[in-house]
C-alpha cells in the first residue's frame, strides 16, 4: 500500500494505518516527560535517594538515545512493520512492568526496556510513513499529524502526569498499556507490507552496529551521569574517551565497509544536518526547561503537581491545535522559512523566563512564555521531520529517521546535563539565582538555533519544501525552489 503524488484521497485502511503510527509515537513522547512530575511520589514510595531517582529518567533515555541508530537501520534491514510491531510488543510489557515493580532498581530496568523498545518503534514509524506517502504534499500533510501526535505527547505529557499522580505515581505506567495493545492489534491488520522490504540490503555491518551502538550508550551514560561524577572526573573522561574510540572505529569502518550500517555521504545534505542540529537545540533546551520549570514552580514557588501540570497547559494544547496544519504551511512556505520563525519564538519564550522571581505573573511571563514556547514546538518540530527526510532514498529512511531521533534525545541528554550542573552547583540546593542562570543557558543555546536556522534561509542550494535530496553518491542534487 503506497500512495502516489498524484493520488490526493485516503481511503479508511491508510488513515487507519496513520491513526496507529501516530498513536505509538504519541506513547512514545509521553513517556519521555510524563514521569517528570511523579518523580516526587515515586521517591517517597520506594524509598529511593536522589542519586538514584535521577536514573528513573536516564534510564529510559540511556535506551532510547543509546539504539536509535541501529534500531533505524535495523528497520531498513529487517522490515519495518516487523520491527515496529515487536518493539510495540515490548513497550506494552515493560510499561506494565513498571507499575507493578515496587523495588527502584526493577523500575530503572522496566524503563531502560522501554527506552530500548522506542529506540526502535519512533525510526520504524516514521520511515513507514515515508516510504508509504509520496514526497511532497501527501508525505508533509502525513508526517504533519504524525509530528503533532508527538509534539502533544511530548508537550501534554506534564499535564496528563499532573492528573494521574494525583490518583498514584503508578497510573503514569500503567495508562500506556491498554493503549500499546491496542495499537499493536490494529496495526498487524491495518499496517502495510512493501514490497521487497523484509529481504534486507545484501548484508550485515555487525562492527558498525556494535561499535555505534556501545558508542552513543557510553556517551549518553557519561553525559547523564556528569552532574554527579563531575565533568572532569576520571569516570567521566574515562567513558567519554572510550565512547570517542569507538565512534572513530565505526567511522573508519563505515568507509570500508561494502554495505554500511550508516552512509556517511547522507551528511553532505546541508538541510538534513541543519534538520538534526535543530532537533539537538529544540529538544535539549525544551527538555532542559521543563526540568527547571519543575524546579521552580515546586520547589521554589510551592506550587502543587497539578498547578504546575496546568502551567504547561497553554503551550501543549496550542501544538495539539495547530501542528496538524503544518504540512500545509511547509507546502506553501518551506520549512526552512517555519524553522526560522519557530526558533524566535523558542528565544522569545525562554527569553520572558529570565525575569523569574518568587512572585512571577501569570499575564506577563508563564502564559505568554509558555505560549511562545508552544509556537516554537508547533512550528519546528513537524517542519524538522519534513526536512530531514525529504530526498532520502526508501531503503534508508529508517537511516534517515534514526539520526534526527538520535539528535533529539542526545540533545535532550547533552543540554540537561549542562543545566543540571548549573542548578546544583551550590551544593545542591536549588536557589532562585540558579534558576535564572538555567534559564540564559536554555536563552543562550536557543540563540544558537536561531542562528544556524537563518543559515537555511540563506542558503544556496534551496529545495522544495522540506530540503535538499540527499542522494547517493553520484547522484545529481536537483536545485528546487522554495527551501
């Protein structure tokens, strides 16, 4: 089942297939902030030392981020549906582990299998879409709903998290279930079969996928666990230093190799890097935020669960609204314009956060803040999806796919580590003047975004809507309008 560009109508069976996708990639990004406010109730129930309670979070992102290379390619190699059905599989079990474990180190385990299980179904979806939706209006109005989904799990997550611990930190686990069977039976009947997937691509690179894999789990583990080492302790370089061995082995390889795990060439495709550099500072300074956010308005301001769930309210129910028209703003005026003025809107909202204090005002700072905020997220994070994946060859938009998730959890890791520095750098208690210099730091990197966005307007090589084809080597890049 595919669907040509000159075939505009979708019948029951590809919306259904769309519906299942995008719901899976909604239970994905929930789980990446839902945990974010129970964190407090799941601590005093098990009983658990801060140290620890930071890995309920890392766990999962030490999973997700660690596999999303491989298990994009592993979608590619293997066949797509195949791979996200078995990893769905998976998401249901461990969710419902999680919230039945009552030991914390279970519960760490139950949410790194998680983390691993959507390191391989967000690849493997996505690249379904895209090789099941023709380029162009089709594929943008398709990833434009599959993006919303995402962006409102991700954005609503704090929110429905708020409402669920107040019934018990367990619920938070245990509401993906029903959702997850569910999807996995629809999608064994509704899910398409391409033609010619499921045979692979005449070989296996296991050394690229042993040494890219170990390489980005001892990167995302050293970053996650520098707050608490230290940056400069042995551990940390250590794992770091390593992580960087390995990474150089997998290049070396990767151009030696006759079939690659990953086609380095794909990176000459300035918009596609551009795409992966934004996600990097969309998803690292967001996540970064909320956590601070969290900080501030429960600890600092005393404010309930659910008041600070519903602070978020404005900027989640804004991307569920809007994100959906997004395929058509991309159709009209190109993903780099959307990015560009997405970014603005990211420095605008962080920017307003700066006058943080103990008596903030809800019309002048938290709700037009969190609206910018819901702008910037509404308008990036579909037209990214677009631009990364526009000109990428079928047989590796599972690739194409794994790198930008890989950017946006190791983004997520990477600036949240940064800011966690900064907010326990007195010994560890949260003071206002840490909260404010959490939030430049979220300003400043959101700077550096609106800076390489404006280099994708300006670029030479323009392309239409999304971004410039990134063809195989040899391969001549057509110069579209409209990038």
């Amino acid at each position: 089942m595919s669907l040509t560009s000159h075939d505009q109508r979708w019948d029951a069976r590809l919306w259904g297939a769309l519906t299942v996708l995008s719901a899976v990639i909604f239970l994905d990004a929930l789980d990446v902030s839902m945990v974010g406010v129970a964190l407090p109730s799941i601590q005093a129930d098990l009983g658990l030392s801060t140290s620890t309670l930071q890995w309920v979070v890392s766990g999962y992102v030490l999973g997700y981020g660690g596999l999303l290379l491989l298990g994009g390619r592993t979608a590619d190699l293997l066949g797509r549906r195949r791979v996200f059905l078995t990893a769905l599989a998976v998401f249901a079990v461990a969710s419902l582990l999680g919230g039945l474990v009552d030991n914390g180190s279970l519960l760490i385990v139950a949410r790194f299998i998680k983390g691993i299980s959507a390191a391989f179904t967000a690849p493997a979806a996505l690249s379904i879409i895209t090789t099941t939706f023709a380029e162009g209006p089709a594929r943008n109005r398709a990833l434009s709903i599959f993006t919303a989904c995402g962006a409102s799990g991700f954005s609503l997550g704090l929110v429905l998290s708020g409402f669920l611990t107040e019934l018990g930190w367990r619920w938070t686990f245990l509401m993906p279930v029903p959702v997850a069977i569910i999807a996995l039976a629809a999608g064994f009947k509704l899910l398409p079969r391409h033609s010619g997937e499921e045979r692979g691509h005449g070989g296996h690179d296991l050394v690229g996928a042993a040494t890219i894999t170990f390489s980005m789990l001892l990167f995302v583990f050293a970053v996650v666990q520098a707050p608490e080492a230290g940056w400069s302790s042995a551990r940390t370089l250590g794992t770091l230093a390593v992580a960087a061995a390995l990474l150089a082995v997998f290049i070396v390889t990767e151009l030696r190799v006759r079939h690659p795990l990953v086609r380095l060439s794909i990176l000459r495709s300035g918009p596609l890097v551009r795409a992966n550099l934004g996600l990097v500072i969309l998803f690292g300074s967001y996540v970064s935020f909320q956590f601070v956010a969290m900080q501030y308005f429960q600890n600092l301001l005393g404010w309930s669960a659910l008041h600070t769930a519903l602070a978020f309210l404005p900027a989640g129910l804004l991307v569920a609204l809007t994100s959906t028209k997004m395929g058509d703003f991309a159709d009209r005026f190109g993903t780099a314009r959307l990015i560009a003025i997405g970014s603005v809107a990211l420095v605008g909202g962080y920017g307003l956060f700066l006058g943080a204090g103990e008596h903030p005002s809800l019309v002048t700072m938290i709700i037009p803040g969190m609206l910018l905020l819901g702008v910037a997220f509404a308008l990036m994070f579909p037209s990214l999806n677009i631009q990364a994946t526009a000109g990428v060859p079928d047989d590796e938009q599972g690739l194409a796919s794994g790198l930008l998730n890989t950017s946006g959890q190791v983004g997520g890791a990477l600036v949240l580590a940064i800011v966690t520095a900064v907010v326990t750098a007195n010994g560890g208690a949260v003071t206002m003047p840490a909260i404010r210099s959490s939030f430049v730091v979220c300003a400043v990197i959101a700077l550096v975004g609106l800076g390489i966005a404006l280099t994708g307007l300006f670029a030479r090589r323009a392309t239409s809507p999304a971004a410039e084809p990134a063809t195989r080597e040899g391969d001549e890049l057509p110069v579209l309008e409209n990038a």
